[in-house]
C-alpha cells in the first residue's frame, strides 16, 4: 500500500490529483470548524467541554460521527454528508418500489445520471428538515443537557432561519465538494470526506482516554483496535467465487463466448448500511422525547437507560438483533437472484451442474442467504464489541470508544477502495509488465 502510494506521488499526473484531494478535503476540514453567524462560539465550546462524551450526544452520535464533531460545533458543515448518504439509502430503497426508479436504473449512465439527480434534491430536503431540527433543540437547550448558556443570543425568527439555510447551503457545498473530487481526483468524494471526518475525530477520543484512563489501558486499546482492523479487512476482503461459464455461440463468421469466469458474492454484501440502519432506529425514541418537549420525563430515563446507554445489555442485544435483520433485509433489496439468473441466461451463461433460468436463481438464492449469515454476525459484532470495554475507557468519566464498529467499517472499506484506485491507475500508465 505504502509502495503504491510512493509511485503514485512519482507520477506528475497522479501526484496533481493526489494534491488536489488533498486540498478539497483541507477545504472541508477548515468549513467543519467555521460556526453558523448567529451561534456564540465561545458558549458553545464552554457546553461541549461540560458535557464532553455525555449521555446526551448519544442521540446525535451517527451525524456528529460523520460529521467530524461539527454537528455539535453547530458549523456551517454541521450536517455533513448524513443527508445525502439517507437520500442515498432512500433512493435506492425505493428503486423496488417505484417502477420509474427501477426502470431508470436499467438505463445505464443515462439512467444514472437522473437518479443522482433525484438523490440531490431529496438530500437537500433532509438537509433542511435536519437543519432545523437540530437548531430548534439547541435553541430551547435540549443540545446539551445541563448546560445554561445561550448558544443561539437572538432567537428570532429572522436568525433561525438564518443558521437553517446556511447548514442547509453547507450540505450542498459538501455534495460539490464530493464531485470534485471524483471528477479531478482520486478515489470516491463522497466516501474520502466522510473518512475524513472519522479520522479527524480519533485523536481526540485516544487522546481523552490516555488521560483518564493511563498509558496501559491507552496501549491496551490501541492493540484492540488494530486487532479489529485487522478483522474487519480480512472479512471485507472475503467472497464466494461462483464460477460461471458463457457457452460458444456464432455472430456472422466469428466465434464468441466459450469463457469461464466467476460471480462474486462478498461476504459483507451490504456493507456499513444494517450498521447505520440499526443505531439510528436506536436512538429514535430519544430523538422523539426530546422534540416532544419529554427531556427528563419517565419516559426518557427509560431510553436512556435500556437504549442509548450503549454498555447496558439491552441496548446491546437489540443492537446486534437489529443488525442481523437489516443486514438480510438490505440484502435481499439490493441482490435479485432471479435478475442475475436471466442475465447469465441471456447472455449464454450458466454454472456448471446447475440449469441456466429458475435453478440458477434458486441456487443463488440458496448461496445467498447461507453467506448473509455469517455476514450479519460479523457486522453485529464489529458493532458492539466496543461496548463491552467502555466501562474501561471511561475510567469514572465519559469517554467516547475511538474504534466504534460503523467508524472502522467506513475508515477501512474507504481505505481500501481507494488503494485499489490508486492501483488500477498506476498500471493503466505502467505497461513494463505486459511488455516481458
């Protein structure tokens, strides 16, 4: 990895998108921490250290994650990318309900393009609703419990909606962003920010813990983690290898197929999303309780106690049960076995001992559901081992666990994906292995 980044960096082409990478996600970084006009930044700094890693944030923690902490900095990027990544997840959802969604996803780049199109549009209305959610709990102090200043002076009408359309405005500037880097640089724009915003946040969380918990337990976790990297690439990297063969057939006077090659089904085949799925139907309840005006109520200190604590078993057990159902959920939406079935058998393909057309779907679907499985477990275990050791972490205070299953899940399908990128480029412009 190392060695393809040194050629990458050798090369002028490359090394020109490498720094322009570089510079959109420094653009990035520099909006994450410019606040909203309107918000007193030094109130708002004097509550995150009040209430640093408290119960309270547990509520926001899947956007404030993908936002690189500047959910709760209320910055103009407060939002991050959370609004288009659920318009993402919305959009694709429905392509098996709406027919014309369906129908567009089969017209290739065309087809594409206006379903991308639809994504934007869909993420900007997120954007406002969570915009204006998030600013309405921070106007009435439901943001931070506990915490008496003001972190919005003027609460009139004219400068709510002032900081609403400009995180609004900010959740579009990171889509551009995004496509920049897509189009000029390296990798996936939208997969490398939000890598970003993870890794922006763990030496802050490592750094909290060597201070309250000590250099060994510091160590200790660090060796954890990387054990869970090491984990996650070894699974990420697995797949099935169904071999399918493509008869010979004649076009004209020349001979076509008579290929063999293989149909891979990851053993992860819905990724990060039953992880994202899960927590946030989690922290939900809470999200409703506080809108409602309930913050403190009985009903509450149930939800924070039974499913947002996250060392607590409850929250664990229907973690992990949450994960397995959305994992074979998601799954089954996204991979039609008898869609791949009447392709191979459009095209001439078939396995070897199975018949091309319902057998073939029938044994995809058999392979399928029998690899889900230890997919899902692997997902809901990556998720909430770290629970089990934030009683160490915390040491008497309240300490975020730096290596959380959906950070390393997104930091290390990221890092691969673009490694891979960074490769195939490479040997798209070295050609001294194909000249021996």
């Amino acid at each position: 990895m190392l060695s393809a980044f040194r050629s990458a960096f050798t090369t002028p082409d490359l090394r020109k998108k490498l720094f322009f990478t570089l510079s959109i996600l420094a653009v990035y970084r520099l909006g994450a921490t410019l606040p909203s006009p309107g918000v007193s930044y030094p109130n708002i700094q004097e509550c995150l250290k009040a209430a640093e890693g408290g119960e309270n944030q547990s509520v926001y923690a899947l956007i404030n994650l993908f936002s690189g902490g500047a959910l709760l900095q209320l910055s103009i990027f407060a939002l991050g990318i959370m609004p288009y990544i659920t318009s993402s997840i919305i959009t694709q959802l429905l392509t098996v309900v709406i027919p014309k969604f369906e129908q567009l996803k089969k017209e290739g780049q065309s087809g594409q393009a206006k379903m991308t199109q639809y994504t934007r549009y869909l993420a900007v209305g997120l954007a406002i609703l969570q915009a204006t959610g998030i600013v309405a709990l921070a106007d009435r102090g439901a943001l931070f419990s506990g915490c008496q200043k003001q972190i919005i002076p003027d609460s009139s009408i004219y400068s709510l909606a002032v900081i609403v359309i400009v995180m609004t405005a900010g959740t579009s500037v990171i889509m551009w962003l995004g496509e920049l880097i897509t189009e000029r640089g390296i990798g996936n724009g939208m997969s490398l920010l939000i890598f970003t915003s993870i890794a922006a946040r763990i030496p802050a969380e490592g750094g909290g813990i060597l201070t309250n918990a000590g250099v060994l337990v510091f160590i200790g976790i660090c060796i954890f983690g990387l054990a869970i990297i090491a984990s996650v690439v070894f699974v990420e990297q697995g797949q099935r290898r169904i071999p399918v063969q493509y008869a010979k057939r004649m076009v004209g006077r020349r001979m076509y197929g008579g290929t063999s090659t293989y149909l891979p089904l990851k053993v992860n085949q819905a990724g990060v999303i039953p992880v994202i799925f899960g927590s946030s139907l989690l922290y939900l309840p809470d999200l409703i309780a506080r809108l409602s005006g309930n913050n403190g109520g009985t009903f509450q200190r149930l939800v924070q106690t039974y499913l947002v604590d996250q060392s607590n078993p409850v929250h664990i057990i229907m973690y992990f049960l949450l994960i397995i159902f959305f994992t074979y959920f998601y799954v089954g939406i996204t991979f039609n076995p008898d869609e791949r079935a009447d392709e191979m058998k459009k095209f001439g393909g078939f396995i070897p001992g199975i018949r091309p057309g319902r057998p073939t779907a029938e044994y995809l679907n058999f392979v399928l559901s029998r690899i889900t499985l230890p997919g899902s477990v692997y997902l809901g275990i990556i998720a909430v081992l770290p629970n089990f050791f934030l009683g160490i972490t915390q040491s008497g205070q309240n300490q975020n666990f730096p290596f959380g299953g959906t950070a390393v899940l997104i930091m290390v399908g990221v890092g691969l994906d673009t490694v891979k990128q960074i490769e195939s480029q490479l040997m798209q412009r070295n050609y001294e292995g194909f000249l021996r």
